[in-house]
C-alpha cells in the first residue's frame, strides 16, 4: 500500500497518553505504508465546552464567530499529534483545513466542501512527511473560515481520500465497528462485517452515531470503502461498501434510535394553498433539515401541520415558524423536545412485505405509543415517547432476531 487515509475520532485523542497511543498506531501501519494522511477531531469533549462557552456569553452566536471558535478545537489536535510523531522520530507537520487547501461554500456551521486543492499535501507527502489535517472545516470566497457541521470530520476524511485517489478510507473510533445497533444500550448487538452503502447513509441519518452521514454520501458517490474500526486494537471493523453480491438475507440489518428529535406544529392553519411551500422553504434556507411531516384536517377548514427536527434546531425552527404562521393568519406554534426516533432498516424490506406490521405490533404489545411514521424503500421510522426509547430498541432488536 502506497499511501492511506486514516481519521481519529476525538475520544481516540482524548488525553496526552491517548495521543502518544494514537502516534505509535500510525508509526506501525508507516511500515507498511509509504505516505499517511492522518485527519482529526477536536480532543474528547473540547468542542461541546466551546459550544456551552459561546452561548453561555450569546445565546445566538454569530455563526462566523461561532465558525472562527469551534474550528481551534481541530487545530490543537492537528498540532498535538504532529509534534508527537516528531519528538517520536517521524517527520510530521501539522495543517489546518484552510492550509490543506479545503474550499466550501458560503454557509456557516453546515457548509459543504466545494473542492480540495491538495498542493501543498502532495508536496509534504512526496518529502516522506506524515501529514496531520484537522477535520472539520474549511475556507469560503470571503477567507472566511467555515465548519462543516458536527461530526464532520468524517466528512473531512472521505473528501480527501477522494481528492488524494485513495480507495479506503480508515475512520478509528471508540467502536470496533458497526453493530445492528449501539452495543451500549443492547448487549446482544452483533458487529456486521460489511455493510451497505445506502443502509449505512441511512442508519447515520437516524442517529447511529458511527458515521456522519455526508460522509456516506461522499464515499457512495466516490466508490470509497469507508473501514470503521478500533482506535484501541489492531482487529478489522467493518467495511461501507458497495454490496451487490445476492440477495439480502434478512428483512432487516439494523434498528438504531435518535434521541435528539423534537416536533414544531403549526395550528390552526387556513385551508388555502401555498403555506406548506411557503414555511418549509424558509426551513430549507436556514439549514434545517426536515423529517417527518403530518398534516391534520381540523374544523372548520384549518389544518394543523406539525413536523420533526433535530433538537438543536428546534428554536429556529419554531421561530421560522411562528413567522410564517402569523403571515398567513394561523395559530398558535406547539413544541415537543420529549420525543424519540426509532428506526429500522436494511435493503431487504424491499423485497419482504409484513415488515412495517411486525414493527408496528412489537410495538404495541410493548405498550410503546407511535406518534409519528415515516418510511422509505429501506427504512421504517417511528417518533415516540422519549422514556421508551432503550426499551424500543430492545423490543425491535429482538424481533427482527438480529443477534442471530
């Protein structure tokens, strides 16, 4: 192997002896490869603390200011591990996304990575220096610095694996791989050797938690085999990839939770056309993504419209909202951070019918309310009450049999 892309995650260097764990792995797989690129996160819990500072001092950043402090957190990290490998013996340099040459588009705090102009990379890596990126962020046409949303430093690490013609990209992290589900919160999960793109995509769209999603889509639309594995021992993980060898075995791959969801409602909206188009439009303009969307036909003409998002964007979204209603004359906005997403999926719902059903009873005979449903070729989601979340996982985990 001639050069490989490898990315630690920030529990992986959460502390000065983590860090020293983390160069000694890179200097044995050095032996048995030419050039490294090694992409990082922000140390442990470092990026959580300078979110809570920030509000703490402005409850509403502004996002370049919010952008310009949450990308120092990469930046040590980078900096860090690059005089380790040295003082180790290794030639090793330290850059920034802005220095490694990572172009995005305009928006702050979800912008995405335009192109990689990989120059100055090339030119380190052809002197036999490890190469140390910090993930995570990038530069505007203002030369402004960008971040690119949380967790993407696996998008980070896709991006220049695709830029630097690297045909796997290895993400270490505090997991040995990807289970049917969070092998925390059910002991029988079982580690999947590989994986599927496109159930990959969506069980971190729902809140698996292993990948970013944006990092699925990138290596999907690259053909890179994305390799999840231990920071912590040398065993094999499991590897995104294309699958298209047979038929799928099994109903379902994997179940997972998002505990992060919250639900805006609109009441007492005019039967008249355009509002939908009209709010989550705004939506969409501020970075908000939307998922499940219920619209009720109340009386007297109103409609009640309600939809789920991530937590973190429930105050913009409900003000977005409340904006909107009060333009076209509709009532009150209703919130509801007190919810969870459970979900399902795997390639062969497609071509098994009876799935829905067998979640939606194990469901019920749990006792476990369903307040929401959203579907698609290969995933089954249900928003529910918050406090049945663990038991939900376990109730779908074991009918599915995916311990099997």
């Amino acid at each position: 192997m001639t050069r490989t892309i490898l990315k630690f995650g920030g529990t992986s260097l959460g502390s000065a002896d983590r860090i020293q764990s983390v160069a000694k792995r890179i200097i044995e797989i050095k032996k048995t490869t030419k050039e490294i690129v090694i992409v990082v996160s922000a140390m442990g819990k470092s990026t959580d603390h300078l979110v809570n500072l920030a509000k703490e001092l402005s409850p509403n950043p502004a996002p370049r200011e919010y952008d310009a402090l949450l990308s120092t957190g990469e930046n040590v990290s980078s900096s860090l591990l690059a005089m380790t490998l040295i003082g180790m013996g290794h030639p090793a340099i330290s850059l920034s996304g802005i220095q490694a040459g990572v172009k995005t588009e305009d928006l702050h705090m979800k912008a995405k990575i335009l192109c990689v102009e990989t120059k100055r990379i090339e030119a380190s890596l052809s002197e036999g220096t490890i190469v140390v990126i910090s993930g995570f962020q990038g530069l505007n046409k203002f030369n402004d610095v960008t971040t690119i949303g949380r967790g993407g430093s696996d998008t980070s690490a896709v991006v220049f694996a695709a830029s630097l013609n690297c045909k796997e990209c290895n993400i270490f992290t505090d997991v040995d791989g990807v289970y049917t589900t969070d092998p925390r919160k059910v002991t029988n999960a079982k580690k999947l050797k590989s994986i599927s793109y496109d159930e990959m995509l969506e069980l971190a769209s729902l809140g698996a938690g292993i990948l970013h999603p944006r990092a699925v889509e990138c290596a999907k639309e690259n053909n890179i085999i994305i390799h999840v594995r231990s920071s912590f021992d040398a065993s094999e993980g499991t590897r995104v990839m294309e699958v298209n060898t047979m038929e799928a075995n099994k109903s379902v791959t994997g179940v997972t939770i998002n505990e992060k969801e919250a639900i805006v409602s609109v009441l007492k909206v005019p039967d008249t056309p355009g509002f939908a188009g009209l709010l989550f439009t705004r939506l969409g303009e501020k970075g908000i993504n939307i998922d499940m969307i219920i619209q009720n036909v109340e009386e007297q003409g109103n409609n009640n419209i309600s939809f789920t998002v991530q937590s973190d964007d429930l105050d913009a979204a409900a003000a977005i909202a409340a904006e909107a209603s009060k333009e076209i004359g509709a009532g009150a906005i209703k919130t509801d951070n007190k919810i969870a997403k459970v979900s399902a999926v795997g390639i062969g719902m497609i071509s098994r019918p009876g799935v829905a059903a067998k979640m939606f009873k194990a469901l019920g005979d749990a006792n476990i309310n369903i307040l929401r449903i959203a579907t698609s070729e290969i995933k089954i989601s249900c928003a529910i009450p918050k406090a049945d979340s663990i038991k939900a996982l376990q109730v779908l985990h074991d009918v599915f049999e995916l311990d099997a």
